[in-house]
C-alpha cells in the first residue's frame, strides 16, 4: 500500500486548519500593534485627524473660553465673637453700613458725648479765644486735668484736653463760654442732634458724665463721628498721641501771670497699635461700661468703628476696623454687609466765619 505524502503546509496537530488559526493570531497581533502606535503618536497639525482629541477641541472652540469661577464671598463678622452690647461699622465715605449689632439701642455713651462738645465749640468759637475757667470746673467729676479757677486756655488748647486727654473739667469750661452755662451748652448740643438727625440722642452735659436723659446710640454716635471728621481741627486733634498746651494764670509771680505748659497723653492704644489709626475717642463710665469710637484709614479709604459697653473694646475695635478693610477691598458683588446705610452728613460749617483764626 502506498502512503500519502506529508503536506508541508499542515502543522501536526491537524493540517490545514492549525495553520488558519495560526495566520489569525498573526493578524490579531498586528493590528494590536498598528493601534498601540497611533495612540502613542501624537497628532500633528496636517496629520488630518478627524479622532475623538480633535472633535473635543471643536467642541471646546465652538462655546468659547471657560468663564472664570466666581469669587467667594467675603466671610461675615459675627456678633457671637464681639463682646460689645452695641455696634457699628461704617465706611465712612459712602455712608454703607458695614457691620450692624444693635446699633440703634440707646446706651450711656460715656465720654463719647465729647465729639459733640467739640462740634459745636468749633461752629461758635474761635480757636485761638481765651477762656478763663470759672469756679465751676472744680465740681467737673471723674476724669480731669486739674483747671483752677482763674486760669486761662485758648479755646484750641481746651479742645485738646478734651480730645486727647479727655478732661471733663476742659469741658465745662468750653461749654460756659460757648452757652454761657452748662444746660444752655446742653440745648446747643440736643439742637445740632437734631439737625444731624440723631434721633434717638439725649444730652445733659458735656462729659458724658452719667445722668438721667443722657443716653445715644452707636448709629447716633457714627452719624456724629462722621460729621465732625470734615473738620481738619477736629481730625488732627483726635489722631494726636501726645501734645502739649498752655496754661495761664491765676496766680503771679513778680507780678507776672504764671504761664503752665502740660503735656497730655491720649487714652486712645490703637493710634499707636493698629496701622492706619486716626481717632477717635474713648469713654468709661459705671453705667456706660467701656466706649470707643474708632476711625483708621489705609489707601484712601476710611472706616468707622463704634462700641458701646465692650470690656473688649480695643481687640474688638481692631477686629472690626480690619473686616472693614477686608470688605472694602473684595469686589462689591462678594460684600456681605448690613442693609441700609447712614445718611449722608451735611458740609462742616462753622456758624461762625471766624472759627479756626
């Protein structure tokens, strides 16, 4: 019997059909192959491609730019965190209330009471006028500089003790010879209220000496404190640390009136502490707890700060004048500030053309 001849074309496990199935495997690597280097190979600008890369960059092109997310908002000051029973924060140029914590509860508002005092002496006085105490500065209480009757001070100078060192005695000296007694000073002082529509403000004194009647609120007191820094008098004194004034009289030697000079201090820690300070005026009393009225400007922009009854007074001040800063520098859309604002002041104008002479 003859036998066939091997095929040299089938392999040895069946012939013809293991060498189909080899030719596959073969083909299916190739095309493995050809894939892995087209996806490793970067597209070039005139390879033609018309892939997935390219129909996203159409895509992309075709709505434009991605818009730029939003900014955050700027974060809220919080009352939890302040220890003041009453407060406000105020930019002082356009009047928008910034931060608002029962502002509008009237208080004893201690020697803050003093701003209006200097108010209205600017209006009625000239500054360089001199007043002669009179014996009633002696019943001036707690905080004084020590007038004896007889003695004589330019109205300037008194201003700065009432400022600066805050003397309750400089007080009733300027209000004598502004309203000719202290409750004619006191009318003066509830009209000029009025006029800058301070309308939950009482004044019996011009101390701030605690009394029946006599109470403000921080909104009040911002108002005010807003109005009186148009005056360049009224803005050097409350952002002087230290000066010195001259006193007069009474008594002569070599028949000579004895001429004093006193160098006052302010009570005011953020003038040397926080950058940008300049004002504006502290208070104390039992019943009024401790005060401070603030204003700090950096970049041509002011704040104002008020705080009634705050035993925190000058962390919180500092706190409040630099969220101020903050939202005065975000984008207005990202401010997160208290509705409303405080009514634009009327021009500082001395009723007297004198003033400042």
């Amino acid at each position: 019997m003859r036998r066939r001849a091997r095929d040299p074309q089938r392999g040895s496990v069946g012939g013809r059909p293991a060498a189909c199935l080899l030719g596959l495997v073969t083909a299916a690597l190739a095309v493995l192959a050809i894939v892995a280097l087209a996806a490793a190979e970067p597209p070039g600008p005139s390879d033609g491609s018309q892939g997935a890369a390219a129909s996203t960059a159409m895509t992309v092109a075709r709505r434009g730019p991605r818009r730029a997310e939003p900014a955050a908002p700027a974060p809220e000051f919080r009352p939890e965190g302040l220890g003041a029973a009453s407060a406000i924060l105020v930019d002082a140029t356009s009047g928008d209330i910034l931060f608002d914590h029962a502002a509008r509860d009237a208080r004893a508002p201690a020697s803050l009471t003093k701003v209006m005092t200097a108010v209205v002496v600017l209006e009625r006085a000239k500054l360089s006028d001199q007043v002669v105490a009179s014996p009633r500065v002696r019943e001036a209480g707690g905080h004084i500089m020590g007038l004896r009757p007889g003695q004589r001070l330019s109205v300037y100078d008194l201003l700065s003790a009432l400022l600066v060192l805050s003397a309750n005695d400089a007080a009733v000296a300027l209000a004598e010879y502004v309203g000719g007694s202290v409750p004619g000073f006191a009318d003066l002082m509830n009209a000029k209220a009025q006029a800058l529509g301070m309308q939950d403000t009482s004044f019996r004194n011009p101390h701030g000496l605690d009394a029946p009647d006599h109470y403000s609120t921080a909104y009040d007191l911002a108002v005010l404190t807003r109005y009186a820094l148009q005056s360049p008098t009224f803005a050097q004194i409350v952002r002087t640390r230290q000066t010195v004034i001259t006193v007069k009289g009474p008594a002569k030697r070599r028949g000579r009136a004895a001429t004093v000079a006193r160098v006052l201090r302010s009570h005011n820690r953020l003038l040397a502490a926080f950058e940008g300070a300049d004002g504006v005026k502290t208070g104390f009393t039992n019943e009024a707890g401790r005060c401070l009225v603030a204003s700090a400007q950096r970049d041509g922009r002011r704040v104002i700060a008020v705080l009634l009854n705050d035993p925190r007074r000058w962390e919180d001040a500092a706190s409040l004048l630099e969220y101020g800063f903050m939202l005065l520098g975000a984008p207005a859309a990202t401010r997160a500030s208290a509705p409303g604002g405080v009514a634009p002041p009327p021009r500082f104008a001395p009723d007297s053309p004198q003033v400042g002479g």
